[in-house]
C-alpha cells in the first residue's frame, strides 16, 4: 500500500464502484417498480374489461364465458355479487378468500389494486365493482400468481448481476491503466530527483503533455540545469579563490624568507618590502571583496536610497578620479545636466562607479578616453561608463558578470583585480532595483549603461 499507483487505483476503485452501485441500485429499483407496475395495470385494464361486459350482460352464461376465458390463462379470475358471494372463479375460491372484501361498497369506479406486495404475498390482484343503473351488483376480483413476477425479477436480476461484474471488471481495467498513466511520469520525476542527489544533472524526462505534470517536469529538467551550472560555479568559485588567496600569499611568503635569510642590499630590501606590502593589499583587498559578496548573497548590508543629484556627485567622482588618470595620460570626460536626481544609496552609488571607472583605466591605453554620462529618458535615468580601450569579445559578454570571471586568462599582473569587481557592482544594481547592460567591441572599446 505504500505505492502511490496503488493508493491511486484503490481510492478510484472504491469512488466509481460506490457510483456503479448506487446508480444499479437506483436503476434496479426503477426497473423493478416499473414493471410492477405495469402487470398490476394490465391486471387492472382486464379487469375493467371482464366488468364492461358483465355490465351489460350480467347473467350466468356471460360470467361463465368470462370465467372460462381467465381459466386459459396465467390469470385467475372469481365474480361475486355485491354482497360478495362468490358466484364463479377460474380457481378455487378458497385460495383467494383472504383477498375478497367485505365491504365492497368503497371501490371507486375504475377499480383499485388491493394487493401490490409481489416480494412476499403469493398472489397480486385488483378488484372491479360492476354497476347497474348506478348500483353495485357484483365485484370481478383478478389475481395473478406472483411466481411469474418472481421469474422476471430473477431475470432482471441476472442482467443486473452480469452487467456489474463487466462494469467492474472494466473499472478495474481503465483504473490500472490510469493510475499506471498518472504515476508513470511521477516516477520518472522521483528516479530523475534520485539522480539529481547523487550528483548526476544530466537528467532528461519524457515529454508529457501540456499540463501540471508536463510544468512539473519541465521544472525539474530547469532545476537540474541550475544545481548543474550552480555546482559548476562553485567549483569554479572554490578554485578561483584557492588561485586568488594562493599567489599574494606565495609572493609574500617567498619575500620575506629571501628577507629573513640573506643579507640584501638596502635598495633590494625596500623593493621585497614594497612587493610584500603590495601583495598583503592584494590580499587585504580581496578578502574584503569577499567579504562584500557574502553580504550581498544573505542580503545583510543594508542599501539606503535617498535623492542623489548627480551634478554635484559626478563633479565629486571627477575630482576623486581626475588626477589617477592623468597619471596615465587619459582624457576624462564627466556630462549630466544640472537637476538630474537619482533614488540611490550614495555610498553604494559610488561604489558602483569606482569599480566601473577603476575597470575602464585599466583597460584603456595611453592617451585613451573615459566618458562618464548621465541623463534622462522617459521616467528612467541612464548612468553610461564607456572607454575606448581594449574591449571584450563578443562569447565573453555574458559572462563577464560572474565571479571570478577574467576575459583574458593569462593576464598580467599589472592589470589587477580578482574578477569579483563586476560581480560586486551586478549585485549592488540590482540591489538598487535598476539593471546594468553592457555593449563591446574589441579594439574599440566597452560601455556600461546603468538604468535606474
């Protein structure tokens, strides 16, 4: 019983059986009164019939005649007066005497059943008051043997019996072939979850039909992708961080043994300590980056929007950028219109392009251009970091906002950077419930286009 195809079928089971059996029961009922009915009425019309003719001819011969008539048949039939002697019957009279009236003066004019009760009286019979200028002068009394009843309710009976033993077997049939239908795909689902624990993503289940078991599969096809690409990144993530925590601390450690075993030169031990130094900012640097993201993943740092008027922020970044690239021969240029406000964190807001803007030095060329730019459009305000630099091809786009994500894997040093900046700032947007967009070619450079 642990089955669920099994708890299917037994419940379906039990649901059309308890439909089948009252529906039977019902018809069966109907069946049955109906054709009781029906012989009690035909009794009656004969009846009414022997009462006609005696009415006009209510003499021996003619009670005789009539007599004669119902002894041929599966019918009895016994006459009285209106005092109820019997004058003729087509059986003996004894047999029915527990059904002849004794007040044969409340009859109504067409007659009336005086016993209906075929399942336990032997006989069912109506009775007929035959009239004479208005008055009472005999009764026709017709019985019918209520075996013939019995033989035909016996018969339906069959009927019904069989007709129930084909309906069940049916039922059985179309129940083992629905419950098997609905839990089939169920199943598949269970061993494809079965698959997904230990590890294995690749699962595919049989197309199904358009409806909840068909969405249920499709999402469960959708979540194995994800946990697949989720373990990946981890995997991924794991390793970068290993690589990323792994190099400052080699160079720091190679360092400070050269320092703490050899005698080195003045200017040799200033160079070791300014890499040492350079390195445990490195380290310092990334871990705070990770550090960052672990917030952002369990939505424990807090972003407090409040009117931003980029003018006056944006002259702030330029101060604040202005002179690093100047270092490095590049042309910065700041655009936004005066009473331009934005609904933002502006510690946040900063932060987002400092790291864009830090992204754009480095991978800008001597003598390069950066454009900062803000303005409005429709009820949205567009924020654009663009650069004339190296760019990004076209298959790295879609990721270049994951962590730890680095377009050229083999760059040098001197670039920097942990591949978690982009990460930081796609988090910190969408925090802010704006989006970022990014369009690149390569050699001619990358725009970053924040929409608020």
């Amino acid at each position: 019983m642990k089955k669920l195809s099994v708890k299917l079928g037994m419940l379906f089971f039990f649901i059309i059986f308890g439909l089948i059996t009252f529906m039977f029961f019902f018809l069966h009922n109907g069946i049955t009164q109906s054709r009781v009915e029906e012989e009690l009425n035909s009794l009656q019309s004969r009846g009414n019939s022997h009462r006609d003719i005696l009415e006009k001819h209510f003499d021996l011969d003619t009670i005789d005649h009539v007599v004669l008539m119902e002894s041929e048949a599966e019918t009895d039939v016994v006459i009285t007066n209106q005092d109820g002697q019997v004058l003729n019957s087509s059986a003996p009279a004894g047999v029915f005497a527990k059904y002849l009236q004794a007040s044969p003066a409340s009859f109504p004019r067409d007659g009336q059943i005086i016993e209906g009760d075929w399942d336990e009286e032997p006989y069912i019979s109506t009775v007929s008051p035959i009239e004479k200028d208005g008055k009472l002068v005999g009764l026709v009394y017709m019985f019918q043997d209520t075996a013939s009843v019995h033989s035909l309710m016996d018969r339906l009976n069959k009927h019904f019996i069989i007709s129930g033993w084909i309906s069940i077997i049916f039922t059985i049939i179309i129940i083992i072939f629905l419950s098997k239908g609905i839990t089939k795909p169920l199943l598949n689902m269970k061993e494809a979850t079965s698959q997904i624990s230990k590890g294995n993503y690749s699962v595919s289940l049989p197309n199904t039909h358009e409806d909840e078991l068909g969405d249920l599969a499709k999402s469960i096809e959708t979540l194995a992708r994800d946990l697949h690409y989720l373990t990946k990144q981890r995997n991924e993530f794991l390793a970068s961080i290993s690589h990323e925590l792994r190099t400052p601390l080699t160079y720091i450690k190679g360092y400070a043994d050269i320092l703490r075993k050899q005698s080195l030169p003045k200017e040799d031990m200033e160079n070791y300590l300014a890499i040492i130094v350079d390195e445990a900012n490195r380290l310092t640097q990334l871990v705070k980056e990770l550090f960052e993201l672990a917030k952002l993943d369990q939505n424990q740092f807090a972003i407090a929007k409040e009117p931003v008027d980029l003018h006056p922020f944006f002259e702030k970044i330029e101060q604040r950028f202005l002179p690093i690239l100047q270092e490095s021969n590049i042309e910065f240029t700041v655009s936004c219109p005066s009473n331009l406000c934005v609904m933002a964190d502006p510690l946040r807001l900063e932060q987002i392009l400092f790291n864009l803007l830090d992204n754009a030095k480095k991978y800008s060329p001597n003598g390069g251009t950066i454009i900062l730019k803000a303005w409005r459009q429709k009820n949205n305000i567009h924020i654009l970091v663009e650069d004339h630099g190296k760019g990004i091809p076209e298959q790295d786009l879609p990721f270049i906002f994951n962590r730890f994500y680095r377009v050229d894997k083999a760059r040098t040093r001197s670039l920097g950077g942990s591949g978690l900046g982009l990460a930081i700032v796609k988090e910190l947007v969408h925090a802010h419930g704006a989006d970022i967009t990014v369009s690149s070619k390569v050699n001619a450079g990358t725009s970053f286009e924040i929409i608020f």
